[in-house]
C-alpha cells in the first residue's frame, strides 16, 4: 500500500501526456506537439490551447505523415483547445508547439495551475481505440423489417376534392350551366417490399348544361380522366428505378403522359441516371389509351458546388426517342435541357430536333427555350424568357398535350420586381409574341404597386395596369386586397376595369366591362380544406354602344380538400 501511494504521489510531480509516445506528437528536443480534430468549411479544431503554449495569432507549421504543408493562423484560444484558419487541414494533421513558449508557459503558472493541468494516462490505449473503431466500422449491420404499429398516414394517403362551379349569363337563351367534379390522388407506400409505392391521380367531371351548349368536352356531359396509376420505385439508395402503368416518366424532357414502363439504373452518389422507356401515348383530348407508341432512351446528371463557390448547382437531363404520330408516320426527336445556378444568377436552356418520316424533311428545331433569372438581393430580381415554337404535326400527333400551334412563334418576356421597404414593392412585365407564318404578332406589358403592411398583419392592397396591342387590343386597370381572417383563412377580392378590342379577322370593339373576383382559402379542420371563388362581369359597352339588355355574367365556385 505504500509503495502504491508513493507512485500516485509521484505522478502529480509533473504533467502527464495524454498521448502515447508512438503519436509523433513530441519532439525529441522537448518541443510538445497538438493534432488537428475535425474541420469544416471555415476553420480546423485543435486539441491544444493557451495552458499549452499557444497564442492567439500565432501561426503554426502544420505536417501530414511527417511531411509539412502549410500553415494556419491561431483565431480563438481556450485553455486546452483552440481553432486556427488558413490552408486545407484534415483530422488528424499535426503541429509542433515552441518547447521554449510551453516552458515560459509552464513556470508562469503557479503550483495549484499546475496540478489542474496534470492528466492522467488514457484508460484505453490509443492504438487499441482505434483498432476497436475499425473493427466496428468494417462489420455489417443486418437490417431488422419493422414489425410496430404505424402512426396515421405513415404507409399510405389520400387527397379527396369534390368542386361545383356554376356559369350564369343573363343574355345566354341557353340559362345556366355548372360543372361538378371529384379530383382525388392516393400515395401508398412500401407496398410488398420496401421503396415500392402505388401513385393514382384522377378527375371525375359532370357538365350540366343544355343540349345546345358545349361549354365543354362536346357531345359527353360525363368524363373520367385517369392522369396517372403507376406503381414505382425510385426512393433513396435504390439503384435500380423503374415505374410501370400509366407514369410520368422521369428525366425525359417533352414526354408527358405513358402507358408502359421506365426502368434505368443510378450510380451510388445518385448524381447520375441512365434508362430506358416504352409504351402507348394516351390521346390527348380525352387521355384514353391510344395505339401511338413511343420508345427511347434517357440520361440524367446532376453536379453540386459548395455554399462558398460561384457554382452552386447544375443539372442536365436529355432523351432520344421515336413515336407514332398517326398521318405523320414514325417521327424520331431528341429533347435536352440544362439548368445551372450560379451565385445570385441562374440560367437554363434546351430544344428538340424532330425528323418525320412522311413529311420527308431532314431535322429541324421543333422548340427551344432559353431562361435567364437574376437575383441581387431578396428585395430584387428578374428574369428573361425566350421560347421558339417551331412547325406543328398535323393534328393528331400525339406526343404533345398541347394543341398544335403554327409554325415559328416566337414568345419573350421579361419581369422584375423591387421591394425598397418592407411596406413597399414593385413589379412589372413585358412581352411580345410574333408568328411567322400568319404574320400576327403582340406585344404587352404591366406595372404594379404593393403596399403588403397597409392592413398591418391582417394584409396588404395592391393596385395595377396592363396593356395589350397587337391582334387584340386590350387596357386593364386593377386594384386588389390581401389578407387573412384569423389564422386559418387567407382572402383575395380584386376590382377592375377593362376594354378589349379584336383586330382579326377584323377590327371589332368588344367589350368595356367593369369585374370583381373574390377568393377565399381557410383550413377548417387538420384534415379538412375550404376554396370558394366568385368572378362577376358587368358590361358597359358592346361594340361602341350599351347593351340594350343586362349581360351581367356570373361565376360561382366551392371545392373542399379532405386529406386521409
């Protein structure tokens, strides 16, 4: 017992380090040395501090594997840790401490410092801690299936939205007519293995109108669109993805709806994606299944930067294809896009080449587009916005939703906005719009004030203008309120007045009308979303004189969203 006693009272005679001698860590001249923690983008961590000889600003020599490479600038000091800037550390560099400054250090400090910095020599070796970690980290870890009890919602949810909007014309013999309708989407997970989810989005639509009016689809008062049932699986760490049914395929810029499958592989960053696609392009009016088939091959990249470098995000996604377009016969395309941002600025761009067998051309450009944002600081920013809409396929192509449009319109526009004070902001737009082939072209612009704290937390006003001239003519004058009812109901009411004048086929005053639009959004329950809307048109004028009968139009809608 003794002799124990006398070694403990020995070991409080001087410090003790903490690291083994095999660490390197101490110089054979007595110069002690210190290790770099961990690091980040900013500064590194070290394991020394002020009681051990460092001092703020001093710079110090740092090695890796017994061969140097820079230095780094002491910033902040604690007493037995410190940061320091400068060069590109890693954990575990390290740095050779002044043995002549530890000293100074040292004697500086009275007897009762010292023994506060006396340390005591690791329970477990250094060696073997790093041996244990080693050993946990090349194990594997069996995955246990999740056998409990699954709080609401966690494997499966369901979006239910009945609408009715009601249309009423004085003028029109015809009466009133409505719409009633049921959109709904249901997501459900993990459905007999991990990763696989079932998609479904749907609208239910019945017109009721009379026989003389088609207002909408002609000819069926009732219709059902099916816009998507796919079963997938494309969830993280998944390097196979694939999706099957009735899909929106993913990184296939200019394909929409398909009746078929997509399968591709991604590499283990999921910065890259590569695949295949096939099946049937459902009509484009009505969504049903269609004998057009399509068939290609898609590729996808994405390259990330860090928060301190101008490049902070970059994308590219293209396809190869070919496609039955019915009268046009096979017609073979190539779509392509890319998006990169760079610091506050972004741009984007992309096209088709189209080739179609019966028209016998060789390729031309079918679209492009081109788009340019700039954001200088959160109070401002615009942007620019070029699209090229090349020669349209005859009718019944199929592989565009959108109706065919003629041959080399071009469309630009431009926006801004500016918010100066938090109680004041501005924005406004300008565009134009030119068709080579038919020769009609417009050109159009608007200007608005904001005032987003007139009615402190309760809302905002706005007030604006708009101007059209071209093949239609048109001025608009608007002013609108913003605010909130409570915490759960948002409302929107806008005032305006209009005039409009069509100058093809032939120069016609319309219309000078004055209208009113109300909207109001309010969560009822957790579960239970409420939309209403009403839209009121009031002509005063009707190709130059007034209306000898009342022409008051109407719009009234409801919808609520209920979420299981």
């Amino acid at each position: 017992m003794a002799r124990r006693g006398r070694a403990r009272k020995d070991s409080r005679k001087a410090p003790v380090s903490t690291m083994p001698a095999k660490s390197g860590l101490a110089s054979a001249n007595g110069g002690a040395g210190g290790r770099v923690q961990f690091v980040t983008d900013k500064r590194a961590y070290l394991d020394r501090g002020a009681r051990d000889g460092l001092s703020a600003k001093q710079s110090l020599q740092i090695s890796r594997s017994g061969r140097a490479i820079g230095s780094c600038t002491v910033e902040t000091l604690a007493d037995h840790q410190a940061t320091c800037v400068g060069g590109r550390l890693r954990p575990g560099d390290t740095f050779r401490l002044n043995g002549g400054a530890a000293k100074r250090k040292q004697a500086s400090q009275s007897p009762s410092e010292t023994r506060e910095t006396t340390a005591l020599p690791p329970v477990v070796a250094e060696d073997s801690l790093r041996t244990r970690a080693a050993e946990i980290a090349a194990s594997s870890i069996a995955k246990v299936e999740f056998q409990g009890v699954r709080g609401f919602r966690g494997r499966s949810r369901a979006n239910l939205t009945p609408t009715i909007t009601i249309w009423h014309t004085q003028s029109d013999p015809n009466g009133d007519y409505s719409e009633e309708r049921i959109d709904g989407a249901i997501q459900v997970f993990d459905v007999g293995a991990p990763g696989i989810r079932v998609d479904a989005t749907f609208s239910a639509v019945h017109s009721g109108m009379p026989g003389a009016v088609n207002r909408f689809r002609p000819g069926q008062g009732a219709q059902f669109y099916l816009w998507e049932a796919e079963i997938s699986k494309r969830r993280r760490e998944a390097s196979t993805v694939f999706a099957a049914g009735r899909i929106w395929p993913w990184h296939t810029p200019g394909l929409t709806l398909l009746d078929g499958i997509q399968v591709g592989r991604q590499n283990d960053s999921e910065t890259a994606e590569a695949g295949v696609y096939g099946g049937l392009i459902p009509a484009a009016l009505t969504v049903y299944p269609s004998g057009a088939l399509a068939a290609g091959a898609y590729g996808a990249l994405v390259q990330t930067g860090s928060t301190k470098s101008v490049f902070r995000l970059a994308r590219q996604e293209a396809r190869v294809g070919v496609w039955d377009a019915g009268g046009a016969g096979l017609v073979a395309d190539a779509e392509g896009l890319a998006q990169v941002w760079l610091g506050p600025w972004n741009l984007a761009g992309g096209g088709r080449l189209r080739r179609a067998q019966a028209l016998g051309s060789g390729p031309v450009i079918d679209r492009a587009y081109l788009d340019v944002g700039a954001r200088a600081t959160l109070s401002l920013g615009g942007g620019l916005h070029i699209r090229y809409f090349g020669a349209g396929l005859p009718d019944d192509a199929a592989l565009r939703a959108e109706t065919p449009t003629l041959g080399g319109g071009v469309h630009a526009t431009m926006d801004a906005h500016w918010d100066p004070l938090s109680w004041l902001g501005f924005a406004g737009f300008a565009g134009v719009h030119r068709e080579k082939d038919s020769g009609r072209h417009e050109t159009y612009g608007a200007a608005e004030v904001r005032l987003p704290r007139l009615l402190s937390a309760r809302g905002g006003v706005a007030a604006g203008a708009e101007v059209e001239e071209g093949w239609m003519r048109a001025r608009l004058l608007y002013g609108q309120v913003v605010g909130n009812v409570g915490d759960r109901v948002h409302v929107l009411v806008r005032a305006s007045a209009s005039a409009t004048e069509f100058t093809v086929p032939e120069t016609a005053a319309n219309i000078h009308e004055i209208g009113a639009y109300a909207h109001l959004d309010g969560q009822i329950l957790s579960w239970l979303r409420l939309r209403a809307w009403s839209l009121l048109r009031v002509p005063f004028l009707v190709r130059g004189e007034a209306p000898t009968t009342s022409a008051t139009g109407t719009i009234v809608g409801v919808s609520l969203t209920g979420s299981f």
